[in-house]
C-alpha cells in the first residue's frame, strides 16, 4: 500500500487530526505501531504536527520485551521525537492485588501511563494503531462472549480517554480503516524493520485463535474482505447504538424522581429500553459500566419488576441498586449499619430532643376546652389524667402493636410501615411516643384511641414535634 493511499484514508476522516495537533503515539514496536508512527512522522511537517512517543514495558517477557524496548527507542531517536518509557511489573502488581484479568490490568496501567504524560507534556491526543483486522476480531470475540449491541460496536475512531486522569484527552484510531495486509505492503515497500511479539502466536489465548485460526479459515470459506465486512458491520452497530443511546438518555430523564427512578415509569417501556435505561443510568451515577453485563442488568430488571419491595442487589465496582417500593436508587456498597436503639423518658413541661429522629418534642398542659383540633399530624392531644406514668419515646420495635384511632382492634405496626411505603431507614429512626409497653402516637403516621380527649378530660396534654433548629 502507497504512503499516498493510508494519507487518503486519514483524510477522509475529518476530525481525527488537526494541524497542530500534540499526538502521544503509543509505539510497541509492532507492525502497525511501526507503520503509524512513520505515517504520522511524514505528516507532520504539512500539518504541523508534534509527536511523541510512549512505550510500556510490562515486565512479562523478560529479555525480549527490553529488546523491543530498545528497539523502539532506538527508532525514535533516528526521528528526532521524544521518547518516554516505563517499565513496570504486571505479574507482581496482580499478586499484590489478589485478583484481577491480567489483560484489563495491563490496559489499565498503559492508559494510566499515556495519560499521566499527555497531561504532563500538554499533548490532547493519544494515537494507538489498531487495524480493521483488529476491529473484525474484537467484535467475533465479544460476539463469542455473548456482548449486545454496545460490545459488538467494537472500538470507535476516537473517543475520550476515560477517568478524570485522562480528562480532556482524546483516543484516536487513524488505522481502523486500515487492514493488516495494507500495513505489512506498506512496510515491506520501504523495507522498514518491525518486532513481532511471540506470545501472539498462542493460540490458547482467544485474541491469537481468532487471528491466527478462525480468521483465516473465514477468509477462505468465504472471501478475503470478511474482516472488512465485519468492521463495516461494528460501524453499523456503532452508528445505531448512538441513537439508541439518545433515546434511552431521554427516557431515563422522565423515569428520574430526585436522586432515584421511578420503577413504575422505567417499567411500562419496553424490555430492550429498560435495559437501555438501567446502563445509562449506572453509567451516569458510576462513571462507567466496567464489569456490568448481561447478568446484572437482568437482575436489576428482576428487583425492579418482582422483587421484594424493599430489596438490594449487588452490583460490580461496589454498588448496589436499592429498591424502596416505587423508587430505585443506586448507591456505593457500605458496611451495614448498627441498628438505631434509642428510648427518652418524657420530663413534661421540658423539650425532648430526640436526633435519631432530627425532631423535637414540645410538651404542655392544658385546661381541657370544649375542642381540641390538631393543626397538623405531627400534633397530637391526649387526655393528661389517663396517660399514666412512664411516658417515654422511642423507635421501633419488632412486635410493637397499637389501636389505631378510626379502626377496630390492634394493627401492627411495621404493617403500618408498609402500608405507608415508609423506607427501612426511616423506620428505624421514626419515634414513638410510648406508655410502658403501649404505642400511643407515631407523629405523622397515626394515633391510638388510648387517652382520648372527652368532654369529662380536666386535663390535656399537647405535645408538638418539629424539626430540630425550628
């Protein structure tokens, strides 16, 4: 392939550079890599282009990892660019670890290190040379892996660098167009030397089987252009997810109630834009959807639609989607609280300040009137004489029990909780006004029939609560 035909391809895709771009070329001594940063270099000058070039050591391979080391250093410094190396130990950081995929981590601590040098260089873009061979392969074997839409999208051109360390900084693919046996003529015809990493040749690794085993056999079964055709098909789906995503990013706003979604809303769309919804969702609160997949957004779908009407569910990253009846939240994992135990005696005449609950408590007698009205359900009068001793207040018990005035007979209380649609955190905290073992008002909620204000009461409690600071 002529230098003339790659410079076409580049130019066709507009926006992928500018003339004064600041490029960081991740160079890893490979064909491709090779092959795009001698194409860059000869653009440069007509586009007044800076390059500098990055290369990670991973510490797998051992001598022939520094050897190609060396020899990417010693191929820059012939271009005059700028050089920078790190070398690092990526077994030793997974063991330190515990766990981990070694490819997700080697990806994480090379997109660490461009951008730590982007940003200390002031470059705004960092070119890798990933290939149209290397987008057919990324979409059959996220096909394999059972990924939708998104996954087999396969990469995009360019895109920003993810994380606020990379913020700012935009990932660009200018051989994603580009096949394999293009970069290699292009190599061959001006005789420019390469190194080949032989841990691409094991084939127990998915990547190299697909290269090395599957592709080929495609290619003869059918035709030489299947690798084309399938990168054209990721572009397809790239395009589609895009307004899908838009869609979804809507719907995902109307389905929002404060800090949460609302469930009945999220679940009268259609299975596939629940599913769209949910991703944008975690994606927004998250920061990212790493290690959520098919599975967990069809749990989320199951606590949403059938699940207990106070649930929880795990996700990866430590989140959790929490379900309070017809809310969703989602939130960080924390270590499960200590139950609230609390319980004030009541000195009439004086506040109590009860800050489990965030409230006050405002005691006084009166001289019974013909009628008592409370302004609000968080006042309440009782008739003084029939209390009795022992006033206190407290949270909830298990068992705790009360005669609900304007009904027959007892009702429990935490079926009083649910009927209200009261959150498990506001009901370990909600006070309740208590005569020995007797619930006699939970302010807000309801009121027991004990100690009714009578036309024969001589004395009558009144008893506010308000917000602490009111």
């Amino acid at each position: 392939m002529s230098g003339v035909t790659i410079l076409a391809k580049l130019a066709l895709r507009q926006g992928l550079l500018h003339t004064h771009d600041r490029i960081l070329l991740a160079v890893s001594g490979g064909p491709d890599s090779v092959a795009l940063l001698h194409v860059l270099h000869g653009l440069s000058g007509e586009l007044g282009l800076h390059l500098e070039v990055a290369h990670l050591q991973h510490g797998i391979r051992g001598d022939e990892a520094k050897a190609d080391a060396r020899f990417v250093a010693e191929l820059v410094g012939k271009l005059g660019l700028t050089f920078h190396l790190k070398e690092i130990d990526l077994p030793e950081l997974r063991a330190r670890a515990g766990k981990g995929n070694l490819e997700q981590m080697a990806r994480q601590q090379r997109y660490g290190f461009f951008a730590d040098i982007a940003r200390a260089r002031q470059l705004n873009k960092i070119a890798t040379a990933h290939t149209q061979d290397d987008q057919a392969e990324t979409m059959l074997m996220w096909l394999l892996r059972g990924a939708g839409r998104k996954g087999l999208a396969g990469m995009s051109r360019s895109m920003p660098l993810d994380g606020g360390a990379g913020s700012g900084l935009q990932i660009i693919r200018p051989f994603l167009d580009v096949s394999k046996a293009e970069v290699l003529e292009y190599l061959g015809e001006r005789q420019l030397e390469y190194r080949i990493d032989a841990t691409n040749r094991d084939t127990k690794l998915l990547r190299n089987w697909l290269r090395l085993e599957l592709m080929p056999q495609l290619r003869e079964r059918i035709d030489d252009r299947v690798g084309a055709r399938l990168a054209a098909q990721a572009d397809m789906l790239r395009d589609e997810q895009a307004v899908l995503d838009q869609v979804a990013q809507a719907e995902l706003e109307r389905c929002r109630r404060g800090a949460g979604l609302d469930r009945v809303l999220l679940l009268q769309q259609p299975v596939a834009l629940q599913r769209l919804v949910l991703r944008c969702w975690i994606e927004a609160v998250r920061g990212n959807l790493r290690g959520v997949d098919f599975t967990h957004i069809e749990a989320l779908r199951g606590l949403a639609a059938a699940g207990p009407s106070q649930g929880r569910l795990a996700i990866p990253g430590g989140w959790e989607l929490r379900r309070e009846y017809d809310s969703l939240y989602l939130a960080k994992t924390t270590r499960k609280p200590r139950a609230i135990c609390y319980l004030y005696p009541v000195a009439l005449g004086d506040p109590l300040s009860v800050r489990e609950a965030g409230v006050v408590f405002h005691f006084e007698r009166l001289a019974a009137p013909p009628a008592l009205t409370p302004d609000s359900s968080m006042e309440a009068f009782f008739d003084a004489d029939e209390l009795g001793a022992g006033l206190s207040v407290r949270n909830f018990r298990n068992g705790d029990r009360f005669e609900p005035l304007g009904m027959s007979g007892h009702k429990k209380v935490k079926d009083l909780f649910i009927d209200r649609k009261l959150a498990l955190a506001e009901r370990a905290s909600l006070p309740l006004l208590v005569a020995g073992d007797r619930v006699l008002w939970i302010p807000g909620h309801g009121r027991s029939r004990d100690a009714l204000v009578t036309p024969a009461s001589r004395t009558v409690l009144r008893i506010k609560v308000v917000p602490i600071g009111t």
